[in-house]
C-alpha cells in the first residue's frame, strides 16, 4: 500500500513538473482584440505555456514539435469575460420564495456549482459574486480544481440591517423571524458592524458587501431609502480596510450611495436614482459603479407575469429598469468609472453577456463595452497585472466567439472557446 501511494504520488510529480515545464499551446486567432489599445488585430498567434501567456504575435507561428495547436482562424479572440455583480448561489424564480423554506444548504452549493459552470462556460472567466454564504466554499473547490467555474472573488453573506434588504428573515412570520445578529449579517450599529466583516473575514470573504438602501426583490415595502447610519457604513469600510478587504455597496436611492461613497465604498451596485451630486462625488472618490442593467430589464419583464414575484416586489420592479437605463447614460456621459456587473441570479445564469447590448443601448461604444468587463473589472479588482487582457505575463484566460463583437456586441453571445488559467473548457 504505501509503495503504491508512493508510486502514485511520484506520477503526480512528473505530470506537474512536465505539464509547467514544456506544455506551450499556440492559439491562431483570425482576429484578436486588444482591449488595451481599444482596437481589433488581424490574425495572431497567441503562445501559452502553463497558466500564463508568453507571447503575442502578427499572423501564425508555426508550432514546433510538441506544441499544441489551437484553431481559432475562423474567430474573434478576446480576454476573458469578468462580471463584477453576480449570485451564483440563487435563482430568483417564483419558486425562489418558498425555496428558502425547503432547500438545505447542501442543495445551495450543488446549485452554485450548476451556475458557476454555465457562467464559465458563457466566457466569463472571472465573477465577484455579491452574496451567498456557500460561494467561499465553491471559489476554493474551483480554485483546487475539484470544481469547474470561474475565478471568483466571494463576498459570502451580505451586510445589511434589521428588516434591510439582506435580511434573510424578511417577509417570515414572527416567530420565524427571531433576531439575526451580525454573524448572519444583520448589524445595528457600529460595532455590530465591525463584528459582521471580521466574521466575513473569519470565514474567508474577499469583499464585503452591504445592503445600503432597500431593493427590489426582498419582500419589503421600500427599494430606495438608506439603510445604514454614516457611523455604520464608516464602521464597515474602516473594519474592511484594515483586513485588507475591499467593499461593495448596492444602492438604488441617492441618500445610501452618498453615505456610502462618503465612507470610502469602493464600488456601487445598481445605482438605480444616482444624483449629479453623487456622480461627481464618485468621480472625486475614484469610486466605481456597476450598472447591472440585465436586472432592471429582467426583472421588470417577470413583473409583468402575474404571480410572478410577490404584489410588494413586482411594484418596484416595474418602477427600477427605466430609471436604471436613464442614469446609466448620464453617468457616462458625466465620466463616472464603469465596470461590468449583471446580477446574474436575478436572471439565468449564463446570459450575462445580454449587458453588452443593454449597455450599447445605453450609450456605450461597443469597444468601451468590453473593456468594461476586460481591462476596467480587473482594475476594480486590482488585478490589471494579471487579469483583463491578452499579452505576455498574464494569466491565460482567454475566450473566442463568432462573427465581430464590436461590429455586433451579440456576438459576445455566442463563445466557441474559453480557457481559463491555461486549460481549456470550451471549443477545439
Ligand atoms: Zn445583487
């Protein structure tokens, strides 16, 4: 037995060692765009070797012995795709307000998996998944490789207050509702606050999001009023901080996003009601905005259907996706940084990529749409040395789909190929 292991374990070792040493792939790209430079190159060889990128060049290199070939000539080569705003965990169906009451949360992860395959498998090779406490879990079991899904960056539970939108126990009967606490991510002050990121952190978060107005789904009566104090939302982002974590904040009305903006948030979530006042207060503060226009028409589509969503939630439903659409364009115009997010979870997952036609809809060139969910998410993330772009030193994350997407973003629906970290999930 322990002749076998040890054989075993020597057989790991050679395929490791060999697949890092000498593994290279070449990819011929038909076209390839360059996020960076905002323009589309004519055929390109693309030379991967392990997990990175070594090289980029003008047509197509022949491969030497041992290289693996991939075809893409008949493509459109581009970074993989990075949703900054996404719910693996959750599907927001009608079934989704009884499903709280029925599913364990073993069901949950198996469901988060299910999701993180097809967002993968879509192009979207990194998220930030914005609230599900079984996300840590599944960001590890992918990162081993023991899972397939994209690289994400997990928030785990979100930070909300009494009856706020990220209180779980929402819409319960009385005795059902009991009394969270910060280890559920129900905070009242600012130490309870404090309390609620160190158990994040505790628990292997890597940004904490906060619930600082109300919103759209939650069985509750308002979306848009602030529901944080200043001293609470200081408290979060300082707590934050200091751990070395970064922060998020949903936000429809203008009061939260202030507060929260004030407090050194680093991105807003949805910013349905965003005031000039605001935008130029983001501008100054370098904070980012996440536009999440598939929520707005998704869910004002379903709340249309009768019963779909409860009476509470289908009215502001109807009222959010318009306002979303009209503050988008201004807050472009005004120069506000931008970064791709969806809300994926709110609609299925694995049709992020409809954003891009919402967001060229809204004013966006095509270009500056996919650098948005390229080169601008890795900077949110601050990873722009690694992630976002194709050239040598970054990490191979690397996607292909038909036709041009910057002659037609709908294009960006269709992925023929993705590699993530250098393996390949998707095409030839
Ligand atoms: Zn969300």
């Amino acid at each position: 037995m322990r002749f076998l292991l040890f054989g075993l374990s020597l057989a790991l070792f050679f395929t490791v060692t060999s697949s890092s040493a000498r593994d290279r792939t070449l990819i011929h790209c038909g076209k390839l765009v360059d996020v960076e430079a905002g323009e589309v190159r004519g055929e390109a060889t693309i030379v991967v070797v392990s997990n990175r990128i070594e090289a980029v060049s003008s047509g197509h290199d022949r491969p030497r012995s041992g290289d693996r070939v991939v075809d893409l000539r008949n493509a459109t080569v581009l970074p993989g795709l990075m949703d900054m705003h996404v719910h693996l965990q959750s599907f927001f169906g009608p079934e989704r307000y009884v499903e709280r009451f029925q599913l364990n949360p073993e069901d949950l992860a198996l469901h988060a998996a299910h999701h993180a395959r097809l967002t993968l498998r879509a192009g979207f090779t990194t998220v930030r998944d914005l609230g599900g406490e079984q996300v840590v879990a599944l960001r590890n079991a992918i990162a081993k490789g023991i899972a397939e899904g994209p690289r994400i960056i997990a928030a785990g539970r979100s930070v909300a207050i009494t009856g706020g939108h990220a209180d779980q126990s929402n819409g319960m009967r009385r005795d059902l509702q009991g009394d969270p606490g910060p280890a559920e991510g129900v905070i009242n002050g600012p130490d309870d606050a404090r309390k609620a990121v160190r158990q994040r952190y505790k628990e292997g978060a890597d940004v904490i999001k906060i619930t600082a107005t109300g919103g759209v789904l939650s069985v509750a009566k308002d979306g848009f009023r602030p529901q944080f104090t200043q001293a609470e939302v200081d408290a979060i982002v300082e707590a934050a901080r200091d751990l070395g974590l970064s922060t998020a904040a949903h936000a429809h009305g203008p009061e939260g996003m202030k507060r929260a903006v004030l407090a050194g948030i680093g991105s807003i979530e949805h910013g349905t009601m965003m005031t000039e006042e605001v935008m130029d207060l983001m501008r100054e503060r370098g904070t980012w905005y996440v536009p999440t226009l598939s929520a707005g028409r998704y869910t004002e589509e379903k709340a249309k259907v009768p019963g779909y969503y409860p009476a509470v939630v289908a009215q502001k439903a109807l009222a959010v996706s318009p306002m979303m659409m009209g503050t988008f364009s201004q807050a472009l115009k005004r120069g506000v940084k931008i970064a791709f997010g969806t809300d994926a979870g709110v609609f299925p997952h694995g049709e992020n990529a409809k954003e891009f036609l919402y967001l060229v809809e809204g004013g966006m060139t095509p270009m500056a749409a996919i650098q948005s969910a390229t080169v601008e998410a890795a900077k949110l993330l601050g990873q722009e040395r690694e992630l976002g772009a194709i050239k040598p030193g970054m990490l191979a994350d690397i996607i292909a789909v038909e036709g041009d997407p910057v002659a037609d973003v709908v294009a960006l629906q269709k992925v023929v190929f993705v590699m993530k970290n250098g393996a390949v999930f998707a095409g030839p």
